[in-house]
C-alpha cells in the first residue's frame, strides 16, 4: 500500500472525524476519550480544532485513491516552564491499514517536522501498557520509557496502566 503523509487540513474534517471516531471505537482502551462522549460533537467544533501551525498540527497518512487511513496529533505545551515539550496524541491506524509501516511513517513524518520546532526540546507521549505493538513501534524510533502510571484510564470497569515515553530532540 501506498501512503502519503500530510498535514489534515480543515476542509477534511469529516473524514478527519469519521477516522477519529472509528478509533474510539475500535481501541476505546487507547485514548482519554470516548466514543459516546464524541459521537455528538458537531463538525465546527472539530472542524476549530483543525490547527496548520509548525507546533500544532495533526498529520494523515493517505491512500493513492486519497482515502484517511491513520492519523497522529501533535501540540506543545503552554506556558513558559513547559514550552520545550510537546506531547503526541490520538494515534491510529485504520485496521485494514495495520502492518504495513503506516504508524511507522506517520510518526518518522511526526518527528522530523518537530525537529525543526525552534526551542522544542523533548516530546512526550502516553500509551496503554496492552498495546505491545505501538510500545515497540515508540521504543525503536528512539523514545524512553521514564514512568508508569497505573490505573491511568477506566473505561467500563476496567482499569489501563500507561507508560510514559520521551524522544529527545538532537539539539545542539
């Protein structure tokens, strides 16, 4: 399969949303959201939510036929203590789009667009201990484990461990 990485823009905020939902459904275990909570929010809303900027941005990975098939958020940190980190967010694959480097491409994608982030020195990213897959995915491009947080997430009576993870920027 053939992907492009690009930026979402928002005049793809359905096809932005449609996906988004599809991952609250599909992984409800991965992300602080829920699919009942989002299922109602109205497109402008989402559609305000669309940013273009070098620090906050969310990046599609496109099939040759222009179809959504994985998406990755990133966004800084406010504020002057923590402005040197940013944190990635909502991650997914589409299922049919698994196995085939597409997380792999859109967080290379991620992370070669933040290096380029004037006065970013570290990013930050959470995920649930289960999904052994994307930990190793993070883990090989180069982010660290550096704490646990247990019963991070409850989501119909079950609890989620996360391990938090850090990539630091090649600063000089």
């Amino acid at each position: 399969m053939k992907i492009e990485i690009k930026l979402i823009t928002p005049d793809e905020v359905e096809a932005y949303w449609q996906l988004r939902l599809l991952a609250l459904q599909d992984s409800p275990e991965a992300f602080g959201a829920t699919y009942e909570d989002s299922v109602g929010t109205p497109l402008d809303t989402v559609r305000g939510r669309i940013q273009l900027q070098a620090d906050n941005f969310i990046l599609g990975a496109y099939t040759e036929e222009g179809e959504l098939v994985g998406m990755v958020g990133f966004r800084r940190y406010d504020g002057t203590k923590v402005q040197h980190k940013g944190f990635v967010w909502g991650m997914f694959v589409s299922p049919k789009a698994r196995q085939q480097s597409v997380g792999r491409k859109l967080l290379q994608h991620l992370l070669e667009r933040v290096e380029r982030v004037e006065d970013l020195d570290q990013v930050t990213l959470m995920v649930v201990t289960s999904n052994e897959q994307a930990r190793k995915l993070y883990l090989s491009l180069g982010f660290e484990v550096y704490g646990l947080e247990r019963c991070a997430l409850k989501y119909r009576g079950v609890y989620y461990d996360e391990e938090l993870m850090v990539y630091r920027l090649n600063r000089s």
